[in-house]
C-alpha cells in the first residue's frame, strides 16, 4: 500500500492543533500529541496517528470530555487513584504516572490506578517517564473487550498492556511494552487489510474454535491470551491480562471486563457499567529505594550486555532486548520522518477539513 | 507409575523433622514444612517434598545455611533489601514477604527484593500470605538458566515465575501463580519419564530449533518463554521472564541471569557470579490504600463471578479463574491425603534412614 512520509515535527504540531481545536488547553494539546506521536515514532502505528480521528469522535460523541478536572481522590503516602474526569487518557496517565513518580521521591515507590479515563496511547510512554528520574517505571490499562478467557467462548478482556521500563547506566534501557495477547489487534488489523491469514493460536471462531480466519472477531471470534491454547499456555496469558484489569479497574473504581468503553465511538456502551470510563495503573520505584543506584545501574548494564551479546541462534542476527526495536525505529524515523499510508494520510487532510485547520499531503 | 498416599500430617512432620536433623530451629523447620508443603496441598508436585532431599543436599553440600541471620540490610518507608544470608528460601522468603506486608501497613504498599536466598518452594505461598490482610500480594523469584531468549541459543533466564494474589469477599480469591515459560520444567519432566514427545513450543534444541524431543535440554536445548516462539509472542514470555529476573537479582545485589546458582547440588556453581545467592521479589497493597475495602470486594466479587459463570466452549465444562484448580486440589487433598510416586516415597524413606528418623511407607 502506498505510504507519503512526515515529519515528526509536522505531525506533531498538526496533532497539537487538532487537540486544541477540540477545546484542550494548550498544555494538555501539547502533552496530548506527544503522547500519541511516541507511537509512530517507535512504529506501533496502530496506536499513532491513525487513531487521531478516533479519539475526535469520541469527543463528538460526548465520551471524552476536552477540559478535565483531573485530580486524585484518595491517597496514602505511597498510593493514590486519580479519577481523569472522562479526559483524554493520553493526558490523565501522564498525570498519575507524575503522581506515582512524585509519591516515589518521597517514600521510595508510588502506585497509582485511575477511572474515568480514555485510551492512553502506548503504555511505554508512561512507563519510560521513569527512567530519567532513575526509577522503573510501570504502566497498564484495560481496554474493551476483544480476548476471550481459557476455555471461554466470551470476549471478557481487552488486549490489556503492560509496559516495564527499567534505567541502566551506559547501556540502553530495557522497555517492555506487551500486550497479553499472542499478537496485538494492531497485527491483526494488517492481516485484514491484505485479506491474509493468521497463524494459529491468534484468534477462535464464535463457538471457541482454532481458526486462522483474520477476520473472525467481525463475526463473534476472539483473540487468544498469550500462549494460545491452553497446552500452550494461554491460562497463563489470561491471568496477566486479567492482573491487569484488576489492577486497572478494580482496584480505581473504573470499568473491567466486558463492562469497558469501546474505542470506536459508534459501538453502543455496555450495559449497566459498574464503574467510571477506562482504568489504567501505573507504579514508580527508585532504584536508590534498593541498593545505591551507580551499583544498581552497574548490575543492569552487565545484565544488559550479557543478553545483547548471547549467541543468536542460526539465521538470526542478534538476541534483543525488549525495547531495542522501537528505539532504534525512533531513531530512524526522528531522523528520516513517519511513513502514514495513504488513507490514513487522507484521513487526516478530512479531518482537518472539517476542524478548520490544515494538513498538507506530503 | 505407582503410588502411595499419606496425610497431609504425615508428611508435614516427617518434612520437619528433616529441617530439624539439618539444624534449622524449630521455629524455622516449621516455617519451611509448612511451605514445602503447600506445594503438594495445590497439586504442584514437582516443587513439593520430592524435593526435600535437593534440599538437604544443597546443606550437604555447604550452599544452604540452616541457621541465617535473615535481616534488612537497607529500606525506605515503601522498600527493604533483605539479605538471607543463604538461608533456606522456604524460609527467607516468608520472612521478606512479612517485611513487605508491615511496609503496606504503614504507608499503604511494601515492596522487597532478596538477595542471598536459595529455592522458595511456589511462589503462590508467598503472594497468598497478603489475602488475609485484605492485601494484594505479589510474589517472584529467579531461578537457574533452563530458558533460551527469543533468538538466544544460549539459556540465559530461569522459568522464573509469578504470582499475583487478589482478595475477594464471598466468592474465592484470585490467585495466579505461573511460570514465564509455555510449560513449567515440572510438566517436562513428567513427559521425560514416560519417554513422551513434547508439544512444539515448549523446547528448542542445541542449536536453537524447534523441537519435541522432552530430553532436548540434556543435550544443549533450552525451554522456551511463554509464547513459544517470535510469531506466537516468545519476545513477550522472554520479556516478562527478564523483568522477573531483574526485580529478584539485579535490584537486590542477588545473581542473575546465567549466573543464578544450580537447584541440584551436584551441578557446578557458575564462573564470577556478580551477586549472592537466589533473588525475590514480593510485594504487598492494601486494596484499601485505594478505595473502601468493602467497596473493592463488591467489585471484586462482581468481577469473579462473571468470569467464573462466563459460557464455555464447547467440550469444556466451565471457565476457571487463576487459582481454582490449585484451591480445588488443596480441599481434596486435605482430605483424602497426598499421593507421592514410589520413587518419590522411598527417596524419603532413605532421607529418613539416612538422618536417622523415620518414614513410614504407607
């Protein structure tokens, strides 16, 4: 398919002016669109810009709402829920993560979950805000729900992330960011598009069974937890994913399970919603919380050298270490931009049309 | 393969008595029974009693101290660093979740990295010891190098697992409890016994490619993280193994990675290891560091039953939640005693001949 390149800077600005247009202040436009950009920056496109029409429509649709009053509502000396007031959870969870962060200088760590919030974006964002305070950060969120239990013929869970992000001290740090899915919707959406299958342990059909029909959740199908099936793990996969909308929902006051907003705004709202908007859950420790830190970094530039340099086994190059991917795709596209396909590219020129303001195809 | 049941009773005091003859104080022999135990209860038979002559010889063979000087060696409201002094981890690791459950007390989480530590028995133990305290728990350890990276030819990460304990109210607590591998080494060793192939995803080879033959680790295969392999999400079990590791070793001054001291007393200790010991990580937080307990139970009790009553697919009698087999097993085996293979009954009846205590066959 056709892609137009852009750069960062374009892209960004155009994303801050959409925000504002919406009625963000400036800071939150600003926060807003460098949050989102992160995800084309580090290639998960699916989290990107594409999705800048969609939060948009949210707001049309009254489910985001542009001028929050975010603010915690309970808290101890290393806790607190913030309740994001239906604002964009690509400025509520920078937020609380500055909350869990500020609550780690005090006492050593900070944990924080969240309501009434929307979607946040790549949860490496958040999670990677630690590493410059030296700390190891943590973050989540649930999602609406797309995977279906072991065993299940039931979509309970979203693809539910977790990001681990972890400060070494001349070496690259390490970022997970997963999703406990075998493959995240993003993946499956490019399988769609070229009408291709998937492998098998990505999705089952709408009565549980193994297919490799990409096209299966359209028609009552699930994705599967890591892992798969069952022989392979996939209990596994749903207990992290489940973790995960625990931590998330329950534990703030939010949605959980079936009962979590969709992100297209034309999906109708779940039914008796026990809970306010979409929850996240970040954590902060410093690592000086441990042991001093010029040891602790010491340690994890040995860990990360001896993993970097493992013998790779025949016919691949290296053994990575979560993250290098997407650093190194930074890098590579700071530099030589952000290829959109084209709808997308297209998308966006509508949308600015209809906002009053301009995106220039490239 | 045939078998022989005893008492739960039986078998805790006879596990007793053997940490006695080795020299742990009563106190401390009582502790590590209680753990080593709980394996078998919950049906975790690899990590239960036959393991308890492992044990005895990594006493034997000078690696376990049976009377450590388990303290904390540095902390913050929220954080300690305890040192186990080489201790039995059956031990030391319910000493170091009890530090992070008073932390939680005070300022509403603790969190514990250990170093000095040998194997703890199932983490489950550890992470369920919060649920009394309305607490979440949160239990991890690394262990020797059996699993291969994604890419990695090299066996670089222990099958480190995880657990995560959740209290509820009426319904049963969630308690996950998971290796970061597709299958544990337990579950391979079943297969090795009875000469068995082992499905595709769980084991590589020599030279890093898939394979089902259960003996492969023997000759240079490794186990594989959860996922399987890059196209089923190994890239995410590696990832979270590594996070594991990270926590219990690199955090706490313990070894990691490949230099993670051997379970079996006869394999050589590893080249310059950089740290003491085994590493863990516990943590604790108090559900009502973030919103009323009762409130959290509500939900929690809401979410457990929807999951639990969720339609199975067919041919599967019900959706489990983390947790349920193990509680299940527990109940049954409380009652009806504990079935041990004959090897692993007369394994005992030697341990016993040999410290000059008894075990009877049953």
């Amino acid at each position: 398919m056709a892609e137009r390149i852009y750069s960062y800077q374009h892209l960004l600005h155009f994303t801050q002016n959409v925000f504002k247009q919406i009625g963000c202040s400036e800071e939150h436009a600003a926060t807003a669109a460098k949050v989102l950009l992160s995800a084309d920056l580090r290639g998960v496109d699916s989290h990107g810009v594409a999705r800048l029409t969609g939060y948009v429509r949210l707001w049309e649709a009254k489910r985001v709402n542009a001028k929050p009053d975010i603010r915690i509502v309970h808290e101890t000396p290393s806790t607190a829920v913030v309740d994001g007031d239906s604002g964009l959870g690509l400025v509520v969870a920078p937020y609380a993560m500055q909350v869990a962060i500020d609550k780690a200088k005090n006492v050593g760590t900070g944990w924080v979950s969240v309501e009434g919030s929307n979607h946040f974006g790549i949860a490496g964002y958040h999670g990677m805000m630690a590493l410059e305070h030296d700390m190891i950060g943590i973050a989540m969120t649930n999602a609406s729900p797309l995977v279906a239990p072991t065993f299940s013929s039931e979509k309970l869970l979203g693809t539910n992330p977790i990001c681990v992000a972890i400060p070494a001290g001349k070496e690259f740090p390490f970022v997970a960011d997963l999703a406990t899915t075998t493959a995240a919707n993003g993946k499956l959406e490019i399988l769609q598009r070229k009408n291709l299958d998937t492998p098998l342990g990505w999705v089952q059909d709408a009565n549980g069974q193994p297919t490799t029909n990409a096209h299966a959740l359209k028609s009552g199908g699930a994705l599967l937890p890591l892992g798969g099936d069952r022989e392979h793990g996939s209990h596994k996969g749903y207990a992290l994913g489940a973790m995960v909308d625990i931590f998330c929902g329950v534990l703030s006051g939010a949605n959980y399970g079936p009962w979590v907003p969709p992100f297209p705004a034309y999906v109708p709202m779940p039914q008796s919603m026990p809970g306010k908007g979409i929850g996240h859950f970040f954590g902060a420790m410093r690592v000086d919380a441990f042991r001093p830190a010029s040891e602790f970094k010491e340690n994890m530039d040995n860990w990360l050298h001896r993993f970097r340099s493992a013998k790779p086994i025949e016919g691949e190059e290296k053994v990575l270490v979560p993250g290098d991917p997407e650093r190194e795709m930074e890098q590579s596209r700071m530099e030589h931009g952000i290829p959109l396909l084209e709808p997308v590219a297209e998308d966006l020129q509508q949308l600015a049309a209809k906002l009053g303001i301009s995106f220039e195809l490239q």
